[in-house]
C-alpha cells in the first residue's frame, strides 16, 4: 500500500514540476510579447500627441473662420439696412417733388434743389448697392474658408479619434500580455507550492511507512499507526465530498454564465437584423462584415444551445475579441454617420441663411 502511495505522490510531483517548467516557459514568452507590444506604445503616444495638436489646431483655426464669417455677415446686414435706407431716403424725397416750372414756364429753382438733392440720393443708393454686392462676396468667401476648416477640423477630430483607438488597442494588448506574465507566475507558483506539499506527504509517508514495518513489532504502536491512517483516510473521503459539492457549484455557475451569454448572443441576432434592415447600409462597408461576424457569434450560441452546459465548448474570450472588434468598426460608422450629418447641417444652416438673405433683399 505505501509503495502504490508513493509512486503515486512521487508522479504527482513530476508533474507539479512539469507545470513550474512549462509555467516558466509561457511567462518567459509572455515577457518578450509584452516587451516588444511595449516598444509600439511612444511612437502611438506621440503619434496621438501631434493628432491631438492638429485638431486643437484646426478647431481653432475652425473657430476664427467662423469669427470672420460672423463679422461678415454682419457688415453685410449694415450694408443692407444702408441699401435699404437710401432707398426710403430716395423714395421719400421722390414724392415730394416740386413743379418743375413755375408760372412763367420758368425753371423752378426750388425743382432744381430737389432734382440736385435726387442725384445725391441716387448715388447713394448705387453706392450702397455695390456695397452691399461686396460685402455679399466677402461674405461667400468667408463662408467658403468656414467650410473648409469645418473639413479640416472634421478629419483632425477623425484622426485624432483614430490615433486614440490604435493607443488604446495597443495598450490593451500590452495589459493583456502583462496578465499572461502574471497568471504564468501565479502557476509558478502554485506548481511549486504544489510540489513542496507533496514533498511534504512523501516524507510523512514515508516516515508512516517505517513506523508501520518497523521491526520488532510493537503493537501498541501499531495500533495508534493504524487509528492514524483510519483517520487519515476518513479526512481525504471528507475533503473529496467537499469537492464534488464544489464541482456541483462550478456546474450551477457555468449554466448561469452560459444563459447569460445565450441572451447576450440574441441581443447581437437583434442587432444583425437591424443592421440588415436600415436603408442606408449600404453606404458603410464595414456594415456588412459586422453583420457577418454577429452572425456567426449568434449561430454558434444557437449550435451549442443543443448541449447540456457541461458538455458545451463555448469560446466566451473568443467571442468577447469578436465583438470588441465590432464594436471598434461600429464607432468608426458611427463617426463617419456624424461627420456626414454635420456637413449636412452646414449645408441646411447655410441655405436657411440664403433664404433668409433672399427675403431680406425683397424690393
């Protein structure tokens, strides 16, 4: 019985040993993965960096087209209240006109006050008009510059958008690899401690062994030897129970984990379809290969639906990476979707203040 214990424990220790090797190993690969992802990390950083001074940069430049475009619009609103007061102007001294001769079929000089007086207004209103036509080109011009620097400070905004997420994958790749290194010491670890245990069962089997088939024998001593082992055995019966009662637990939890990512896994089946059905898909490209990766997620949630919970092989982290990487192609949509909606808006803003213009300039 001791020599089946024995060689037992002593292949159980082979391969508490076996595991610190082969733990050591995948932590010495995990420290060169996370060495070298580190290295990528300052180029992104100052990559970020100058992408963030950029759209800073644009956004203000952004920010003075549109004093420029204000300051314009508003010597345009003055040339046209000027156009419009010199048109009152004139026509108010227009219906005040005197006979042109008096009864002597004289010239009126008081007509020829008034007529002097209508070619100053006159020239007036031409002046204002042609005021008005420059401040109107100052005006289109300023707006034309505004909207340029809107594109610039959307395409900076977008690149910035994009430098932050190639930072925050590379960083998480980093993190990822840091967990590696930490959940491979962790196993060091315990394969030691594992094997320094076994040691330690070896050596008090050992001593057992020699107390039991010591010579001559004492029987009393064996007695207590025997009550040893009784009560050995019984507590190794007692921690197996507790095992069972804990692989019990695992199994309740596993079910529980598994539902929930069945009804995850019909939440991204909605969303598939939705994506499917809205009309302007087809302007997103990335569109589609999201759909296909959402479905692929949901048809392997529905195959292994069929198992029992202990018998499923679900691929959760790989499920987790497929959707993270959607969710990465659905903000880049998303930011696509805004842009085009704030040149939109630019487009509605600028033909209400066309309309707007129009109205004003009604004789």
């Amino acid at each position: 019985m001791f020599g089946h214990l024995r060689a037992h424990l002593q292949e159980q220790i082979t391969a508490a040993h076996t595991s610190a090797e082969q733990a050591s190993t995948a932590r010495t690969q995990a420290q060169t993965d996370r060495d070298q992802l580190a290295e990528r990390l300052p180029p992104l950083q100052d990559a970020l960096a100058q992408a963030q001074a950029t759209a800073q940069e644009a956004t203000a430049a952004l920010t003075a087209a549109q004093a420029v475009v204000d300051q314009r619009r508003q010597a345009r609103d003055d040339a046209q209240a000027a156009l419009v007061n010199a048109r009152r102007a004139l026509a108010d001294h227009a219906a005040n006109e005197p006979e042109r001769f008096d009864e002597r079929h004289h010239l009126n000089p008081e007509w020829v006050e008034w007529k002097e007086r209508r070619d100053e207004l006159s020239a007036s209103v031409q002046h204002a008009q042609a005021a008005l036509e420059d401040a109107n080109t100052l005006l289109a011009q300023a707006q034309q510059a505004r909207d340029a620097a809107a594109e610039r400070a959307n395409q900076a905004a977008a690149a910035a958008t994009a430098a932050q997420e190639q930072l925050d994958a590379a960083t998480e790749r980093v993190a990822e690899a840091q967990r590696r290194v930490d959940a491979a010491t962790a196993a060091i670890n315990d394969a030691e401690q594992a094997a320094a245990r076994l040691g330690e069962q070896l050596s008090k089997l050992d001593a057992r062994a020699a107390r039991v088939l010591a010579e001559p024998l004492d029987r009393t001593d064996l007695e207590h030897a025997a009550d040893a082992e009784l009560a050995d055995l019984l507590g190794r019966r007692h921690e197996r129970h507790e095992l069972f009662m804990q692989r019990a637990s695992l199994n309740t939890d596993r079910a529980a984990v598994l539902a929930a990512h069945d009804q995850t896994a019909d939440a991204v089946q909605l969303l598939q379809r939705s994506i499917g059905s809205w009309p302007d898909s087809g302007r997103y490209p990335a569109l589609a290969g999201v759909a296909d990766a959402l479905g692929q997620v949901a048809t392997a949630s529905m195959t292994q639906r069929a198992r029992p919970p202990a018998q499923r092989t679900d691929d959760l982290p790989a499920v987790q990476a497929i959707l993270v990487e959607q969710l990465g192609a659905l903000r880049a949509a998303l930011q696509q979707a805004i842009v085009e909606r704030q040149f939109a808006a630019a487009a509605v803003a600028q033909a209400a203040q066309a309309m707007a213009e129009h109205e004003k300039a009604e004789p």
